[in-house]
C-alpha cells in the first residue's frame, strides 16, 4: 500500500511522537533543542525553522485558528526562525497577524526576500513587507531563487548598514538555478543561502553545500522531504531498526536528520500548519545528528527502496 504525503505526516506523528513517545503529554519544550551558529557572526539558531509557503491563507478565524497554534508551538519549542516571501500569497500578512496576536515578534529571527529587478523596486517591496509582517527590523532578506541579484544585493547591502537588516543572502530550491547561485556565492560575500537538500534530492552537496562552508555561510535547508516522491517510496514501511540508535521516532524526522547531518548546514525550514507537525519535526533536533558512516547507511537504505 501506498500513502500519501499528508498521510504519511500524520501516520509518521501517531508512530513515533516525540522523544520517549507519548502525544502531547510528551511535549518538553526548547531543553536540549540543538542550536547551530552564523558563520559571520556566532550567532546561534534552533535547526528547525518554519517554512511559510502554505501560510497564505484568508482572514477568517478558522482559516488562521491551526497556524496560530503551529505557531505558538514553534515559539514553545524555541524555534525563531521564520522564513517567508512577498510570492507566498498572503503569508507575510497571515504571520505578521500571527506574530502580533501572539505577542513573539521579539522572539523571531524573521527571514523575507525579495525578486525584483529595478533596486526602487527592491527597496519598495522591503517596505511593503515591513508593514505586512508589522515590523521595522528584518533578521533576514533574501534574493529569492537568484532573480536579479545583482542589482538586489546592493539594495539589501544599502538597508543593513542602516542597520534595518541583520543578515542577508540568496536562495534558490532547484537545480536549473545551481550554476547561477554557484556564480553568486562566488562573487558576493553575503550571510546564508538557502537551497535545497534531501535523500532525494542530493546535487547541492556536490558543489554548493562545500562552497559555503569555504566561504562562511550559513545554510538553510529547504524541500528536506524532497520533492514527495520519498513518501510513495517509503509507503507504510517500518523505520529500520538502526534508527533508534539516533533518537528517530518518525520519517519526518528520519528525513530531516539526514538533510541536518551535513556539514554546512545550519537550520532547515520544513513547512508546519499543523501543531503536531511541528511536535514531531522538533523531535530531530534532539539526540543523535549522523555522523559520516551513518549519513552514508540513510543513502544506501532510501537507493534501494
């Protein structure tokens, strides 16, 4: 039998919740969460953050009520960073609602981006996205999926010396965009990029994931889960034994411990509308991260499924 992606997240949460397993009784909140720092500055984040793309939803309570509590969770848990994107409907808008409403904007490391070409332009879609997340302050801006850096860089460059932006950098999460953001991060000294990592979805370890370790970048990792095509290979099968030996009590966090383990990177984004799901992706922040030989035993496990 085969399941599908939102099957199996909520198969994979009712399997093996949380640490020692036991639902939402089982919730410890932020102790022993694994922290990983910016190159550029030592600063130290969670390595779970929140991706937004699916936070684009309407006004209404009901539409909001189950990303407020995903939210409120996230912050439980110690989570801070968001990252989010003026193309993501109206997710800026939802989560500058949310943040408020909850009162943990000050608790946020809150990444935007940013894809235009003119810089007035890019200076007027920062602005925009200041009013839409209700704030004055970005942790993080971004060139998102390598569109017009450069004439965007300089924009985002001219706002954190203002000091308005903390830290900035580039993203993309496919591979037609690899040898364009290859040529960036050669090019340009920024804080991060974001790219995409997985068991399934390997290349950015050949060439990009090593560049940025050479030149200081944090990473963060989006599409751990892959493209979905990880979930009908996996289908209803049991985690293999040798899991446990890293604290694994789910795919989810089979997945997102495999994509965390490599070197460079510093915190990865999986999507979160639901609580539970960020309850079981915060179990891969705790224990065991593979090591080489381990990392290696995942791959060989997921190549022959």
């Amino acid at each position: 039998m085969k399941i599908s992606r939102r099957e199996f997240n909520t198969t994979a949460f009712a399997a093996g919740t949380l640490l020692a397993g036991g639902g939402p009784a089982a919730f410890a909140g932020p102790a022993g969460v694994i922290k990983r720092p910016i190159p550029s500055t030592g600063e130290t984040l969670p390595i779970i953050g929140l991706g937004t793309n699916r936070y684009g939803v309407g006004q209404s309570a009901d539409e909001r009520a189950p990303l407020r509590e995903a939210l409120a969770r996230f912050h439980e848990w110690g989570g801070t960073l968001i990252d989010t994107a003026p193309s993501y409907r109206s997710s800026e808008t939802v989560l500058g609602d949310l943040m408020a409403d909850l009162d943990i904007r000050g608790d946020m490391f809150v990444a935007t981006k940013v894809d235009k070409e003119n810089p007035a332009e890019v200076d007027s879609q920062i602005r925009e996205s200041q009013r839409k997340l209700q704030t004055e302050r970005f942790e993080l801006q971004q060139v998102h999926n390598v569109r017009y850096w450069q004439t965007s860089l300089p924009v985002l460059r001219e706002w954190k010396e203002k000091g308005q932006i903390k830290y900035i950098g580039i993203t993309t999460s496919r591979s037609s965009e690899y040898e364009e953001l290859e040529k960036a991060m050669r090019a340009e000294d920024m804080d991060f990029v974001q790219v995409n990592y997985s068991l399934e979805q390997r290349e950015s370890a050949e060439r990009l994931l090593p560049l940025a370790a050479d030149r200081g970048m944090a990473v963060i990792i989006n599409r751990a889960f892959g493209g979905g095509r990880i979930f009908k290979a996996v289908g209803d099968q049991p985690l293999p034994e040798w899991a446990k030996e890293l604290g694994i009590a789910s795919w989810a966090q089979f997945l997102l411990k495999y994509a965390l383990s490599h070197p460079a990177a510093t915190v990865a984004i999986p999507g979160m509308t639901k609580a539970r799901h960020v309850d079981d992706n915060f179990g891969a922040a705790h224990g065991p991260i593979p090591d080489a030989a381990q990392r290696a035993r995942m791959e060989s496990f997921y190549d022959a499924l």
